[in-house]
C-alpha cells in the first residue's frame, strides 16, 4: 500500500512540473513560409507545403491567411502566448505567388477602435423614461376601458 502512495505522490510531482502548451492552427509556420518563392510558387505549392488556407478574404480569394498560436499554462494556471503568427499570401489572378506578409506577435498592429458613439435617430431618452411613459399609456387606456 506505501508503494502505491510514493508512486502516486511521483507521478503527481512530475505531472506538475510539466507545462502544458496549446497550438491553434499550423506548426512551424515560419519555417514553412520560407519554402515559398515570390513569383515562383503557385496555391497548388502553397496548399502542398503549408496546406489549405484557414481564411481565405471575403472580397478578394487570391488572398489566404494562415495562424499559428501557441498557449502556454504555467503552475498556477494562468495563460500565456508564446507565439502569436499570422501569414497572409496573395496571388496574382493566375494563382502566381505576388506577396508574402508574415506577422508576429512583435509586429502586429494594436487595433484602435473608434471612440464615437451613434446617436439614435429615435429617442434619446433612457430606460427608465422609456419604461415610465410606457406605463402612463397604458395606464390612460385602462382609464378609458374602465369608464365605458
């Protein structure tokens, strides 16, 4: 019975030494994308070394991207990215790789959200004015149907 115990203490001690990594999306995308040749490799290359595009643009689809996201746990639980890539590739219309873009976690833009808020074309008045002229409506029409 003690050996039991010592093994299950072992196999908890080295199970929380260990860290646990997460990947979203391709492995070694860096490393892929080196393989590319600008005006040289086509999507049929492209979809052979690296594979089929995760997203391909909504309005142009000569243009894919790739992602590769690594997580990382640490002891305590909490989550941390250890990288963050983005490839984007665009072909000609003959399906000729034009341009290779590659971001990493380093030299991705911060996206600035627009801070102005849309006016309603409606009311401007809050919940609760809405709520109390609501009933003051109704309470009028209850007014009326009780006096017929």
């Amino acid at each position: 019975m003690k050996l039991i115990y010592k093994f299950l203490i072992l196999i908890t001690a080295l199970y929380s030494c260990t860290k646990i990594n997460e990947l979203h999306g391709i492995e070694s995308l860096k490393n892929k994308a080196k393989n590319l040749v600008i005006n040289q490799s086509n999507s049929n290359d492209v979809i052979n070394i690296i594979g089929q595009p995760q997203l391909k643009d909504l309005v142009n689809k000569n243009i894919w991207f790739y992602n590769e996201v690594k997580h990382t746990y640490n002891k305590l639980g909490t989550k941390e990215t250890l990288e963050n890539n983005t490839l984007k590739i665009e072909f000609d219309d003959l399906g000729v790789l034009k341009e290779i873009t590659f971001l990493d976690k380093n030299n991705s833009n911060e996206v600035n959200y627009d801070k102005n808020v849309t006016q309603s074309l409606g009311k401007n008045e809050n919940f609760l004015s809405n709520f109390l002229s609501s009933m003051r409506e109704r309470a009028k029409k209850l007014g009326k149907t009780n006096e017929q």
